[in-house]
C-alpha cells in the first residue's frame, strides 16, 4: 500500500516520494546487481541508471504489478543489456574476470568473508550467466524457480 501512495506522490511531482522509494530498495537491488555482475562498480552504475530512468518516467508509470518486482525487472534488464553490449565488444581476458571476483570483497558490503563465501562466489562465477540469474532471483528476491 506503501508504494501506490509513493508512486501517487511521485507522479504529481513529489521528490520525497522518489528519494523513500530510493531508499527503501537501493540496498536490495545493489545486492542483486552485484552478485549478477561480480562488480560493485558495475553495480553501483546499474542501480543508479535504473533510478534515473524510472524518475525520468514516473509521470506516465503505470504499474501493474509490484514495484519492488518492477524495479527488480529494471536491474535485470540493464545487466542483460550490458552483457550483450560487451559480448558484442569483448575484450576481457581471463586476467580482468578473475580480478573481478577479489573486487567484490569491500568492507561495506561484508566484514568478514568466510572461506565458504569466497568459494561460493568463485562458483557462481564460473556458472552460466542464465543459471546465476535464477540462483540469485531465487535467493535473493525470494521469486520461485
């Protein structure tokens, strides 16, 4: 009930309602961003240019579903949508992805990073983008397989 009004406030031009909204899934939707990407930068880039688009729009948003669902589904389609831009232009190597997986050990984001979390995190990297999608939706944002 809390995001209809939000969403209410945010389209007759209420900037409270855009920064709640902000606040109350930044957090959620950096954490799927980071754990699809390997990259808190990446991340961070994403989640931003969700919230910016979704401002840019708010005046003719029609939500059908949930917005938490509909933020989620931005992330998810930004992460597609750089992924296939790099395939079109990959220039990784194999020194740069795994550097990737040490760059997401950052104080704010966990104190102490067991062994097991490390090697969790060097497995869902090796795994097939699709397949990490689903772990991480599933985990995370609680959707069923």
């Amino acid at each position: 009930m809390e995001d209809k009004l939000l969403i209410w406030k945010l389209k007759h031009g209420s900037r409270e309602a855009l920064r709640r909204i902000y606040d109350k899934y930044h957090s959620y939707l950096l954490k799927i961003a980071i754990v699809l990407t390997g990259n808190i930068d990446t991340a961070e880039d994403i989640v931003q240019e969700v919230f910016t688009k979704f401002a840019q729009i708010s005046k003719r948003l029609e939500l059908r579903g949930s917005l938490k669902g509909y933020l989620t589904t931005c992330v998810l389609n930004t992460v597609r949508n750089l992924r296939r831009s790099k395939n079109r232009h990959n220039t990784d190597t194999l020194e740069e992805t795994e550097q990737i997986v040490s760059m997401t050990k950052r104080p704010e984001q966990w104190a102490v990073l067991s062994e097991q979390l490390e090697n969790l995190s060097i497995a869902m990297t090796s795994l097939p983008y699709e397949q990490k999608e689903v772990i991480t939706l599933r985990m995370e944002a609680d959707m069923p397989f």
